[in-house]
C-alpha cells in the first residue's frame, strides 16, 4: 500500500469544485433505464451510450471522476481509444464498481447483503492495471418498520471494511456507500437513526481491518423521508439532518464525502447538496456521485434519437454536471436552471 498515492487520488477526487459521475449500473439497472425509454440494452448501445458520457465535452471543469462498470472499463470508445485511457487524458479519474451486488440476506427477510468478496484481490489488480484509481461498492440498508436489523448492518459494514482494505492493498482508494434507501413511508427522523447507525457501524469495521482513513471516500446517502411519507422532507431539513448525521458518525480525517441520489429528483438532488454546503463547518469536502440525478435528462434526450442527439445530450451532462459542481461550492441557485440551452 503506498499512502502518498491514496491520498493524493483521494484528493483529486474530492477537488474543489468537483464530483464524479456514477456510469456504472449493472447489466440489470441498465436493462431497466434503457426500458424506460425504449432503447433496447445492447451492448452497442450501452457503449455509445457511455462513449456519450465519457467524451461529454467541458464535464472536466465540473467532474473529478467517471465510475465505470467492468464491461466498460474493457471497451474501447469511438475513437478507438480505451474508455479507460480517454478519462485521464482528459484529466478524469476512471473508477471501478467491484461489488457483485446484494443478495437476500439468511433469516433476514427483506434485507440485503452485498457480495462480491471471492476473487477481489485479484480482480483489484487487473483493474488497476487496466487504469482504476479508485473503486466503488455498494450496500443497500432497507429501511422499514423491524429493518435494518443490527445483522444487516454488521455485515454489510464488514464486508465493505473488506473490500476496502484489499482497495487499499492495490493503491485503489474505496468508495464505500452504505445507501439507506429512500423506498418506503419513513419520517426523517427514522433516516436519521438509520443513517447514524450504518455509518457507525461502517466506520467501526474499517477501523478494526486498519483501512487508512485518508484513503476512503465516503458515498453517503442524505437524510430524508421516505419517498411515500406524507410529510416530505425540505432542503433546509435534509441539510441540516444530513450534516448532523456525518458529524455524529463519520471520521473527520476521512478523504472525502459524496452523495448518492437514490431516486431524488434531478433539481432536488443539486438543492439538497447545494444547502448542505451553504451550511458548511464541515471536516470534509461534500460533493456529488449521482447516477440518474444527472444521467435522466441525458438519457431521455439520448433516446428520442440515439444516433442525432448525442450533442444535444451530451450538453445535458454538461449542465447537470455544472449545476452539481455549484452545489458543491454552496453556490447554485434554482433560477440557474433556466439557462440549461439543451
Ligand atoms: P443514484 O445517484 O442513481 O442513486 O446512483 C448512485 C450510485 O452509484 C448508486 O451506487
């Protein structure tokens, strides 16, 4: 493990100003936004699709890194150049998600349990070798009235403790992110309690396997009620929730903090990230990793003409990405949205 290089990609990660765009859905995830738009999930169209992201003209002013998938770190973009390569010439950290997924967890009806441990040694040295300077797993904490159980938690913090010092091993900084899910009629309140617990808990395993804290960033879901709680949480309360949250359990010498979107909307997202940040006093640097917060517009304006509205969706991004890095300096304003020119 060499410090100086974890640090150092941790820092680039989180610069001022920047975050990273999350490309990596699975094969399913794919399947099911593809679906949503009627455009059939090849993998030609899932490489042009991420040829589209990739090569997204002026996302480096805004994006530190691209988290790809492991079909995608293999491909080669249009320009006949790997995927992989495209990104750092571009001054773009590729990363890698490493995780196989969750699973049913046993005698835990309705929770999960990410796999992916078998193999990863080796997995984490080809992939560095294929350019990965950091990678990326994902846990999934379901919340609900008796759930998470403390087993829930345990393992997923465990395995991710894991997964991270085998990152590490390889010069390969962890993104960690235990994502309490937005699914379901909880309070805030009960995000909360969940989201303390999590992080706790997720912090206390990567201490025991001697995961440097420098070297880990930290993929945070925000504190907010349930999609389907009658009462929804506003930005100010997310904020200052949130915040509460990873003071109360997070390591102030970690590298960084990045959110997740988890199913918020595109314009709430960058509102909620953008209040956090006006709050500030916090140890860390909290910016974005959203999926669909800013590939849904890309998408859908991909899909009405796959072959015509490349531009045209790639200036989405582009704008996403813009109003995001904004957010992440406190600075964005929802009147800005109205400039968006695509
Ligand atoms: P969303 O922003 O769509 O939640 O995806 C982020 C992600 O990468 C989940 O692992």
């Amino acid at each position: 493990m060499n410090a100086d290089i974890l640090k150092k990609t941790a820092k680039q990660m989180i610069a001022q100003g920047k975050g990273l765009i999350a490309a990596d859905e699975s094969s399913g995830t794919c399947q099911k936004r593809f679906d949503a738009v009627g455009v059939p999930c090849t993998e030609e169209n899932r490489r042009a699709y991420r040829d589209l992201i990739i090569t997204a003209p002026g996302i480096e002013q805004y994006v530190s890194g691209v988290i790809l998938h492991d079909e995608t770190i293999r491909q080669t973009s249009f320009s006949g150049t790997p995927f992989a390569e495209v990104l750092p010439k571009r001054g773009i950290l590729p990363g890698i998600k490493v995780d196989k997924g969750p699973v049913d967890l046993g005698l835990h009806p309705g929770e999960k349990v990410t796999e992916g441990l078998d193999g990863l040694r080796d997995r984490l040295a080809e992939y560095a070798k294929l350019g990965a300077r950091f990678a990326k797993w994902r846990a999934v904490i379901t919340i609900g009235p008796d759930i998470p159980s403390s087993a829930c938690i345990r393992a997923n913090a465990h395995a991710m403790a894991r997964y991270a010092a085998l990152c590490q091993e390889s010069d390969i900084v962890p993104i960690v992110e235990p994502e309490g899910l937005i699914d379901g009629d909880h309070t805030i309140e009960r995000s909360y309690e969940v989201t303390v617990a999590a992080l706790a808990k997720t912090f206390k395993e990567l201490a025991e396997q001697d995961v440097m804290p420098e070297g880990v960033i930290l993929k945070a879901s925000m504190v907010i009620a349930g999609k389907k709680a009658p009462k929804q949480s506003t930005p100010q309360e997310v904020a200052e929730m949130t915040v509460r949250a990873l003071k109360e359990s997070v390591p102030a010498n970690i590298g960084g903090i990045v959110f997740l979107s988890g199913g918020q909307g595109d314009e709430q997202a960058t509102e909620n990230l953008n209040a956090m940040n006006k709050i500030g006093g916090t140890p860390w640097a909290l910016s974005f990793s959203y999926s669909r917060a800013i590939q849904n517009p890309v998408l859908k304006i991909w899909s009405q003409d796959i072959k015509r509205n490349v531009a045209r969706a790639q200036s989405a991004l582009a704008f996403r990405s813009k109003m995001n890095s904004l957010a992440a300096q406190g600075t964005y304003a929802s009147e800005m949205e109205k400039d968006h020119g695509y």
